[in-house]
C-alpha cells in the first residue's frame, strides 16, 4: 500500500501570518543599526500587534525604515532584532529575526492591559 502524503495546509500561508497576533497599540523605537552596530538614530512608532515571530508597525509614510533595525516596546528595555517584510504606506510589518519567548509576549501583552 503506497503512502498517502497530505498537504500541509499552512505551506501556502505567508509565515507572518500563521501565529496569533495580539493587539497592543504601545509607542515604541525603531533603532537604526549604523556602522559598526551602532544604535545612535531612532525613530519613534506605534506598535499596533505583536505576535512570537513579528509586529505590525505604524510609522509616518515619508520616512524610510531600515531592512534590518532593532524594535523597542516602550516600558520594556529589551531590543528585539526585526527584518522588514513589507511596507504599505504609513503600515509595516516586520519579522523577528528569531521567535520571540512566549513568556517574554505574555508580558507585552499584560503590560498593554494594565495601562
């Protein structure tokens, strides 16, 4: 008897897209990576929703965001690695450059709730 292969349903789906995303609505930084690793420019944003392997961002249109920068939660002092996916107009979704702890976004996410 041959083996029956099923296709992966979520093989389609783009991979920002496969994991719960959370509502926040928390200011944050977008820090420019410069030369040597340096994190002297930033610029201030709107974190809209959060999930383990990205966020979706709101920044002013006009400006240019990195392909790669380091995310800061306002009220966390934690930096997180992030890759530009895609940007529409004032809207931009970024990738973790890893997946985030689960504790680590249950924390963002209580910390949102609280204020």
């Amino acid at each position: 008897m041959p083996l029956q292969v099923l296709p992966d349903v979520k093989q389609n789906i783009p991979q920002d897209q496969i994991y719960e995303k959370f509502t926040i609505d928390r200011p944050g930084k977008i820090i420019f990576v410069g030369h040597h690793l340096s994190t002297k420019n930033n610029l201030r944003c709107l974190i809209r929703t959060i999930s383990l392997y990205g966020a979706e961002v709101e920044v002013s249109p006009h400006v240019p965001v990195p392909a790669n920068f380091f995310l800061e939660i306002l009220g966390i002092r934690d930096e997180i690695g992030c890759t530009l996916i895609r940007r529409e107009a004032e809207r931009v979704t970024v990738g973790f450059n890893m997946l985030i702890d689960p504790e680590f976004l249950h924390h963002v996410v209580r910390l949102s709730f609280e204020l």
